[in-house]
C-alpha cells in the first residue's frame, strides 16, 4: 500500500473541505448530483471517445498502481542476477534452468529462458529490448487517459456551469428555483478543476513514474543477463549494475 498517495489524497479533501468550513459553509453543499453526473459522465464519455477500449480498459486497471503499486526492489534483482552469474560461471548456462522454474516473473523468466537456450548477446538485448518498448509504449498510453481526463474535466465543469446559469435564467421569476440552478452552476465548476487537479492528473503523473520504474527494472535485468552471456566476471557485473541505484 502506497502511503503517501492515501495521505496526499486525504490532505487535498480535507484541505478544500476544511477551508469551506473555516468560511462558514457546510460540506453538504458539494454535494450536487447533477453536477456530478455532468462533469463525471460528461468527462468518461470524451476520454472514451478518444480512447480505444484496449486503453481505456488498461487505464482503470492501472489506477490501482497509484495506492497499490508494484514491487520494486533492485538490490534483490541484482543480488539474483549475481547468483545467476556465479552459478554460469561455475557449472555453464544449463545450470541455470532452475532458476527459470524459480521465478514467476514473466520478464525474467523470458530473459533466462533465452539465457539458457544459447541466445548471442545482441539477439537477447534486442528481443527484451523489443518487449521493454511495447510495455512502456502501452502503459504510457494508459497514462494518457487519465491525463486526458485531467484536461477534459475543468471544461465540462464550465459545460455544468453554463447549464445551471442558464436553469437561473430560466426560472428568473421564481426565486424558489434559483438556488438550485445557481448550486449546480458554481459546484459543476468546482468538481471538474476538482477532479482534474486532486484526482485525474496526480494518477496519470503516478503511472508514468511507475512505469519509468518498471522499465529501469528491466533495463537492470537486460544488462545483467547480457554480462552473463558473455561470461563477464560476477563482481564486474554487480558493480555495473549497482549504477542503477545512484
């Protein structure tokens, strides 16, 4: 669980909620289902109008990175990779079957699996190489979504805004009916530079440092496996690899 994205999420509500009290406001004034389905829905609909499914579907699967990210721990890859070596080095690429059946990584076990059948070092680089662009081609693209929600929903919090005015303008001669109108105007607003700011952004911004992650881990194992195919001494190969940390 990523704490620091709870507590930034929290410290934003609390921060806006906070300052309306402090105004002499009340909290259930945000609440406006119109204007949420406006802004919410208005903004779903665009991002998936741009979208393809492929991308939209990787988007919300990817939200959850922002709270549950995926492991990252580089010390340990290149503790496994200098056991990898060492174990080559000693008893020959073969040896190394086992480790294959030890990971469950799908990456790893694809670089080992190349390692073992004899791959040349440039075939190994630039078939995992390949794979590494497509990842971070695809994920990026996810990213985007979010990004793209974070630009869209300001502009339809304006959309809202204009619909509640023009509700006022409607219903001049009948006071009872303005508040509505003139809460759903300032509220719309207020969900979509909300939304966009505290919510859609932040998330694409935290997938695109995540993935620049994940694509760091496999530019550790690529370099590691390659040292290992062309019989690199074990220690040379963990010092190179121990850059990665800096």
């Amino acid at each position: 669980m990523d704490r620091i994205s709870i507590a930034g999420l929290a410290l934003g509500l609390t921060a806006i909620i906070g300052g309306l009290v402090l105004e002499g406001g009340h909290p259930a004034s945000l609440l406006q289902l119109t204007a949420f389905l406006v802004v919410v829905g208005g903004t779903a609909g665009a991002v998936m109008l741009q979208s393809s499914s492929e991308q939209f579907s990787d988007a919300l699967r990817l939200a959850r990175w922002v709270f549950r990210p995926p492991p990252y721990e580089p010390k340990k890859l290149i503790a496994r990779v200098t056991g990898w070596s060492q174990v080559a080095r000693r008893s020959g690429l073969l040896a190394l079957e086992s480790a294959i059946d030890a990971t469950r990584q799908p990456f790893e076990r694809k670089g080992l699996q190349l390692l073992v059948d004899g791959a040349e070092p440039n075939v190994l680089r630039d078939a995992l190489e390949l794979e590494i662009n497509a990842f971070e081609a695809r994920h990026r693209a996810a990213a985007k979504v979010w990004e793209a929600a974070g630009g869209y929903a300001p502009t339809v919090g304006i959309l809202g805004a204009v619909m509640g005015l023009i509700q006022v303008m409607e219903n001049l001669t009948d006071p009872a009916r303005l508040g509505a109108g003139i809460a759903v105007a300032f509220v719309a607003t207020i969900y979509g530079v909300g939304l966009a700011n505290l919510v859609f952004l932040p998330i694409a911004n935290k997938i695109k440092a995540l993935v620049a992650r994940e694509v760091t881990w496999r530019e550790m194992l690529i370099e590691g496996l390659v040292g290992i195919a062309n019989g690199e001494n074990p220690r040379a190969i963990e010092i190179r690899l121990q850059g990665y940390l800096v």
